[in-house]
C-alpha cells in the first residue's frame, strides 16, 4: 500500500510540473530572445540540460547505451527540440507567449490523429475525445479574443501548429522507443541530439555574428537558466518518466493547462492583454483537463493518475 501511495504522489508531482513549469517557459522564451538569437537560445539549452542529465545517469551506473538507442533518440530529439522548440522560440520573436502557448495546446488532438493513422499505436476513446471538444473551444475563445487585438502573422501562426504536430509524433515515438529503466538516459540524449542541431542551424543562419553575451540582459540570462534547470532538465526528464506510466493523452493534458499560466504570465509581467472572453476559455479548458484525467482513470479502473501508472507498470 506503501508503494502504491509513494508512486501516486510522484505521479501528481510529475503532472504538476509539466503543468506549472511548462506553463512558465514561454514568458522565459520571450523574455530571452531579446537577447539571444532563438536556435542559440534553444540548442544551448538543449546541449546543457542534455550532458547534465546524461553525465547524472553514467555517475549511477548506468549502461552504456547503444548504436541504435542513439539513433532513436536522436529522431525524437529531433522532433521535440528542433521542429518544436527551435520553431517555437523563432515564432515568439513576433508571436505573443499566449498565442504560442494557445497553438501548442493542439498537441493532444495531433496526438489523438497521429494515433489513429500510425500502426501499433493505441488510440483513444471516443470519449477521451469527446472531452477534447471543450478543452479546443476554450483555447479558440482565447485565439480570437488575441487576434481581434491585431495580431495576423499567418505564416507563424503554421508554423507553431506544425511545432505542435511534431511534438506530438515525438511523444509517441518516445512512449514507444524509451525503455522504463532508461528514461532519465533517453532524455539526455534527446536533448544532446536536438541541441546539435540547434546549434548547426544557428551557425548556418549566422547568429553568432550578430550576438554579443555582454548585451545579454539579466532578464534574457535569468530566461535562459530558467528554461535550462526547470524546464528543461527537472521537467522534461518527468515528461518522458511519465510517458512509461500514462497514455500519450493523458500526458499531453498540460497543453491545456499551459496556456492558460502562459496567458496570465504574459499579462502579468509582459502586458499581453486578457480579456473576459479568455477567463471564459481558461475555464472550459481546464475542465477539459480534469474531464481527460477522470475517463483516463474510468477507462484503467483506477481512481486517479498515481493508480494509473501502477496498473501500467503492472
């Protein structure tokens, strides 16, 4: 009994920062890449938090891992930080935090898709899917609510949608290729793989050039060392513990939440506008949210997520 309380609080522990303290990383983005040029940006974050957590699991004795581990990690690497993240942190050169956080909220429905098309993948009930419904109206109030205020970059706004879907098909491939004894490992070289990359593509678009680390702001630092510990070496090694532990949906549920702390955030620090027609959408959204995680506890015959990811490693 013990054991099975002691993994149901580290499960909530685990939701609750990709909830919070991915909600928190757009504000760092935008307050970072005033200074630092977006794949610079992004790829030394990736870099950082990759040996860091790599270098912490060959400390513990971990194996050696594999030709083909790599090359795996490497695809979902790519997938995760360069399509998704190199791509997020170029459009909020233009795009308010909100906005992009209210974009990538369309992950659990390209998961739900990716799901449905790609073989051996378990797809979801039409009920999880159902409850989708209010979870993409809430984020479509706050879409319109921030575009009738000016904004109408078409070109970012495809490209945020297309970070979305390859996050998506990177959770998957994740949930599919990590194994459960490896996945603070597979992290790291997620990361490392997605860094260099990152970084080759800041050298072919010449952003060195053009920065100077002593015009760094304390903000965009601050922005950077953010997104490094807590976003990315603390929550994204729980994002890949829990895909051992809980449906890709379910998992993807912070997009939900993510938006609506981005969009308070922005407000708060950055003065995005918010309005009533967006504390309307928060709330359909995060019933949406707490809807997903009560069927995904129905449909494991569970009560809450912690029972959840018992019967999964079961």
């Amino acid at each position: 009994m013990g054991r099975v309380s002691d993994v149901r609080w580290t499960v909530i522990g685990a939701f609750t920062l990709i909830y919070v303290v991915w909600g928190s990383t757009y504000l760092a983005v935008a307050l970072a890449v005033h200074s630092i040029p977006p794949f610079l940006l992004m790829g030394a974050r990736s870099i950082v938090g990759g040996v860091v957590l790599l270098v912490g699991t060959r400390l513990r004795g971990t194996p050696m891992p594999s030709i083909a581990d790599w090359g795996r990690a490497a695809v979902c690497g790519f997938l995760f930080f360069v399509t998704c993240h190199g791509v997020l942190a170029y459009a909020q050169q233009h795009v308010p935090s909100g906005i992009a956080a209210l974009l990538l909220a369309t992950i659990p429905f390209w998961i739900a898709l990716i799901g449905t098309l790609l073989p051996g993948s378990k797809a979801s009930s039409i009920k999880q899917l159902l409850l989708l419904v209010p979870g993409f109206v809430g984020v479509a109030l706050i879409v319109l609510s921030q575009l009738s205020s000016g904004f109408s970059s078409f070109a970012d706004l495809l490209f945020l949608l297309g970070a979305a879907a390859s996050w998506a098909l990177g959770t998957i491939m994740s949930e599919r290729w990590s194994t459960q004894g490896m996945a603070v490992e597979y992290s790291g070289m997620e990361l490392i793989s997605g860094g260099v990359v990152l970084l080759g593509i800041s050298f072919l678009r010449s952003e060195l050039d053009s920065f100077e680390i002593e015009a760094v702001s304390a903000k965009a630092f601050g922005g950077w060392l953010y997104l490094t510990v807590a976003g990315t070496i603390i929550t994204f090694a729980a994002y890949i513990w829990l895909l051992k532990r809980a449906s890709p949906s379910l998992v993807a549920t912070y997009t939900f939440i993510n938006p609506v702390i981005a969009v308070l955030l922005g407000w708060a620090v950055l003065g995005e506008r918010l309005s009533g027609s967006m504390a309307l959408g928060a709330f359909l959204v995060i019933g949406s949210v707490v809807g997903m995680l009560l069927a995904e506890a129905a449909r494991s015959g569970t009560a809450c997520p912690g029972e959840v990811a018992m019967e999964a490693k079961r």
